[in-house]
C-alpha cells in the first residue's frame, strides 16, 4: 500500500485530496491508497451528484476538515476533492489512522 501523503496536496484552503469512488457499495469506507488516490467507497449510487457530495463528506470527516466540496472530476471515479480546514500534515496523519496504520 501506498504512503497517504501520495494523495494529498496543500491548499489555501485545506488540502486537496485526490480520491477513487466505488459508487452503490454495501456502507461508506475508506478502503487504502491506490495510484496515488484514496479509495473510497459509498453507499449511494452515482447519479445527481449523489455519490460525489458522499464521498465528499467522507473525505472531509476522514481528513478531520470542516467540510468538503468536489472541485474536479464530477463524473469520472477519479476525483478532486478540497477539505478545508485541515492541513496536510494532519491529514496525512488521519489517513493512516483510518487505515490503522497510524
């Protein structure tokens, strides 16, 4: 696996964070680092921007950010998705946590 710091930007902001949805999955989790990207799966499935505004909130409550907003990739699996505010440094941290590896 990966090193969480592969999917992660600095921003104004926050931090970007590039992410992989698996729409229509069985619950909401975070599943690893692959190609540079956090996987993500959600439970709803990608039509209305459904699953981007899940996978959102599940990048933003993961990262420890406030909130999260899809800035790129509304209808690709991979996306761009701005946490504000959280740094990278702790975002990573987070990361790995949720993976247990931190």
């Amino acid at each position: 696996m990966e090193d969480p710091r592969a999917a992660l930007a600095p921003h104004p902001e926050g931090v970007l964070v590039t992410v992989w949805v698996v729409p229509g999955a069985s619950r909401d989790e975070v599943v690893g680092i692959y190609g540079g990207a956090l996987r993500l799966r959600v439970s709803v499935p990608a039509e209305g921007g459904k699953a981007n505004r899940a996978a959102a909130a599940l990048a933003a409550h993961t990262l420890g950010g406030r909130r999260g907003e899809v800035v790129a990739g509304h209808s690709a699996r991979r996306k761009l998705v701005l946490v504000r505010g959280v740094g990278p440094a702790e975002a990573a941290l987070r990361v790995a946590a949720a993976l247990g590896r931190g």
